[in-house]
C-alpha cells in the first residue's frame, strides 16, 4: 500500500509568496493615503463645528489650516469647495492621490469627502 504524499511543491511556495509580497507592497502604498484621506475628512468636519453661522470662507480656510498644520497633512484649505446650505457651512473637496507602484506604473485613486450629512 502506497502512501499518498501531501504538502506545497516549491513552484506553489514561490508563486504564492510573490503574490502575497505583491499584495503586501500595495498595502503598504494605499493605506498612508487612506488615512490621510480620514484625516482630511475629520479636519473638515471639526472645522464646520468650530465656525459660527457669521464666519467667511477666509476664517473657514484659516482654521482648517491650523487643523491640517496639527494632523501633519499636505492638503491645503485652497483645495476646499466651501458653501453654505440652509445657513450651515458646508465643506466639500474632491482631489486624486497618484501612487507610484513599481516603474511607471502608479495607482490612482479619487477621493470625494463632504461634511454634509
């Protein structure tokens, strides 16, 4: 009576470990940009709850800056559609991050964010 053998051959080790390191590097490239998108995403929101019903785009501007300056993000408030709806400032900004992958290949992803609920 034969014994059937079982395991991973080396050619299936090596495909699925370069699959799973290709998985890991684009991992590694998205996720800063994610977060960084979260961190916009809440800068805008705790400016509109900061600001009055009397404050202009310049004061809106000025302390989404001071937040942006204190998460360490590169957005700036010039990137920001600010408007008002039914008397409450409303902050909208829509920007795509460009990922460099390997040679000239990137990933581009567009990110929308609002703070109008």
């Amino acid at each position: 009576m034969m014994k059937r053998q079982r395991g991973v051959a080396l050619s299936g080790l090596i495909i699925w470990g370069v699959v799973i390191g290709l998985v890991a590097v684009l991992a590694m490239r998205v996720v800063p940009s994610v977060a960084e998108y979260y961190k916009i995403l809440k800068d805008a929101k705790a400016t509109v709850n900061k600001m009055g019903p009397d404050s202009t785009v310049a004061d809106v501007k000025r302390t989404f800056n001071n937040f942006a300056v204190i998460d360490n993000i590169d957005f700036k408030a010039e990137d920001l559609d600010i408007s008002k709806e039914g008397g409450k400032i409303v902050v909208a900004f829509d920007y795509d991050k460009r990922i460099p992958l390997f040679g000239n290949v990137s990933l581009v992803i567009n990110y929308k964010g609002t703070t109008a609920e």
